[in-house]
C-alpha cells in the first residue's frame, strides 16, 4: 500500500484538471489528520504545475538545473568573500540548464493542452534552482520570484569593490520594487487566462466527443433500422416466391 505522501506525489505530479477531483477523492479515502491534510491541498497555478512536471517526468533536466544554481550560488558567494571562482562559467552553464528546463516544462505542460506564460516558467525554474530547500520540489503551488544577489544578504563582501557592488545592488532593489510588482500582476492574468483557455478547451472537447458519440449512435439505429428493413424485404420476397409456385 503507499503511503500517504506517495499518494499526494501522485496528485501533483497528474494532469492540473483532475487534480482536485482526485485530491478530494483520496481525501474520502482517509480519516481524521490524514483526511484533513490532504483536504488542504492547494490546487496549484499552471506555471507551478508545469515546473512540477519537469521534476516528476523530466527528473534528468530538473536535476542539472538545481546543480547549475548550487554551482552559481557557490561561486557568487566565493566572489563576494574574495576567493577565486569562475561565475561566467557558472553563469552560462546554468543559463543553458535553465533554457533547457523552460523548454522541457512548455513541452510537457503542451502535452496536456496547456500553455503557461514562459517568462513565469523561467522565473519559478530560476527561483527554484537557487534557492530548492526553501521549496519543496514537485509539490509547488504558486509561481516563484528569484530572490536576486540579496539572496545572499549577511555575506562579507571582500574589499570597497564588492561593498560598492552591494550598496549598488541594495539600491536598485527599492528602483525595481514597483516594476516587479507590476509584472507579477502581469503573470498571473496571464496565468488566469490560461487556465480559462484550457478550460474554454476541455469544454470543447466534451461537447465534441458527446456529439460524437450522439452521431454513432444514430448510426448505429440507422444501420439496426436498415438491417430490419433488409429482412422485412428478403421475407416478402420469399413469400411472393412460395406463392408464385403454388400458382396453377
């Protein structure tokens, strides 16, 4: 039997527009804390399903992007403290994991007839792969902001260069607050369009797949009716046939 939390896995690593009939399912299922907790999962945003995907279904890409921000956090640290260490290196390696991952997420999140806003993806992927123990990977909710070179607050930059580069850093956080604000209100409307989308979608679908059925079995009546028709047809003929040979 799984356990519990091998069951809530599978809730978030399944389609987006089963999860909550299948989360509300396995809560029945359950009782007392158990049923509770599961009762209290959030349905996550599209662009927090998709990422989860990646972790789920692409665990070979998911891996390399979070090495990738592990090796470029490293690195920034050993600069701020004066140690030798090769951020452009760093930085391009976890440029490409990170492109890759976009990629991967788009694809997989397709496969299910979903399109989440791609800046969103990179941002969560990003925040994600610098920062993975303040998230729980594959069971995210909400999109994520990276944290940016203030994720690394409490450092000692080495010499007057590094202490101008924070100050310079400290300073362009306040300029940018409003901006970010507003393109994260961005990304959610475009989250929630295309949730409708994908619903607008599904709704299509079913009402194709019932006309569809609505037609077969018309069809099937149809060719019932005509087969019926058939014999009424043979019959008579047969007995046109006896009754023309009983004829003198």
């Amino acid at each position: 039997m799984p356990s519990l939390d091998d069951q809530i896995d599978r809730l978030f690593a399944g389609p987006l527009a089963g999860f909550t009939a299948a989360r509300n399912t396995l809560a029945k299922s359950l009782k007392g804390d158990d049923a509770a907790r599961v009762k209290a999962l959030t349905k996550p945003a599209i662009v927090a399903w998709a990422v989860n995907q990646v972790y789920w279904h692409a665990r070979p890409i998911f891996d390399r992007l979070i090495e990738s921000g592990r090796r470029l956090r490293k690195a920034q640290v050993a600069a701020l403290e004066g140690k030798a260490a090769d951020v452009r290196g760093a930085t391009a390696a976890h440029r490409d994991a990170l492109a890759a991952a976009a990629k991967e997420t788009e694809r997989l999140a397709a496969a299910h007839g979903s399109h989440p806003p791609p800046d969103a993806v990179t941002r969560t992927l990003e925040a994600l792969s610098l920062a993975p123990d303040a998230h729980a990977p594959g069971r995210l909710t909400e999109p994520l902001q990276p944290a940016g070179f203030e994720a690394l607050a409490g450092l000692s930059p080495a010499g007057s260069r590094g202490a101008a580069h924070a100050a310079h850093t400290g300073g362009g956080t306040a300029a940018h607050a409003k901006p970010a604000a507003a393109e994260a209100r961005r990304a959610a409307e475009e989250e929630k369009e295309q949730e409708a989308e994908a619903r607008r979608r599904e709704a299509d679908i079913r009402k194709a797949e019932a006309a569809l059925a609505r037609a077969q079995a018309a069809e099937r009546r149809a060719h019932e009716a005509w087969l019926d028709a058939q014999r009424e047809v043979d019959e008579a003929r047969q007995a046109l046939t006896r009754s023309r040979s009983r004829t003198p």
